[in-house]
C-alpha cells in the first residue's frame, strides 16, 4: 500500500514498518541512558519527540491513530520529569515499544486488506 504525505510524495508500507521498528529501537535506547543517568537523556527525548511531531504533520495517516500521540505524550512526560524513577521510565519506554508494534501491525495488515 502507498501513503500519502503532505508534501505529495508516497510512502511505501515498507518503509512505514521500517520505522516502526526504528522507533522501537529509539524508545528502547531511553532506557540505559535514563538508568546510568546520562545528561543527554533531556535532548535525546526532546529530539525524538521533535521527530515524532514532524513525522505526524509529514504523514496525514498518523493523525487518524490517537496511539501516536501517546507516544509524543510519554515522551513530554519524560521532558517534564527527567528525573523520575527508573521503574517509571520502563514502564512506560514498553509501552511506546507495544504501541510501535501495534501501529506497525495495523500499518502492514492494511496492505494485506
């Protein structure tokens, strides 16, 4: 399936699930710099969220998912609070990494339709 951008150029399912799985991973490297309490943590979540806010205003079919603005939304939350509990940062970096999967299975499986 081919999406459409606002820009006019199409995205390939491809690609989406390829950055889905790229978020994943992006989401994931929250948690070691959180736990060894690194100062790029604050910039490293401002800059993915600044990504995510751009990708959603770039893909029209990311504001058709209110899943994607929770992702954007725990990532404010660790803006607002970089030093909250570790527990807390993991629970919630697991979170974004189900929604991730789900939207990328939601993406994929609407190909197959």
């Amino acid at each position: 399936m081919i999406y459409e951008t606002r820009t006019g150029l199409s995205v390939q399912s491809e690609l989406l699930e390829k950055y889905f799985q790229y978020l994943v991973n992006q989401f994931f490297k929250i948690l070691p710099i959180r736990e060894d309490e690194e100062k790029t943590f604050s910039t490293y979540v401002q800059s993915l969220q600044a990504e995510l806010v751009g990708c959603k205003e770039f893909v029209d079919l990311f504001n058709t998912d209110s899943r994607f603005l929770t992702l954007i939304s725990i990532l404010q939350y660790f803006i607002s609070n970089p030093k909250c509990e570790v527990a807390v940062v993991r629970r919630e970096v697991f979170k974004a990494i189900s929604i991730c999967n789900k939207l990328k299975d939601k993406f994929v499986s609407e190909v197959v339709k």
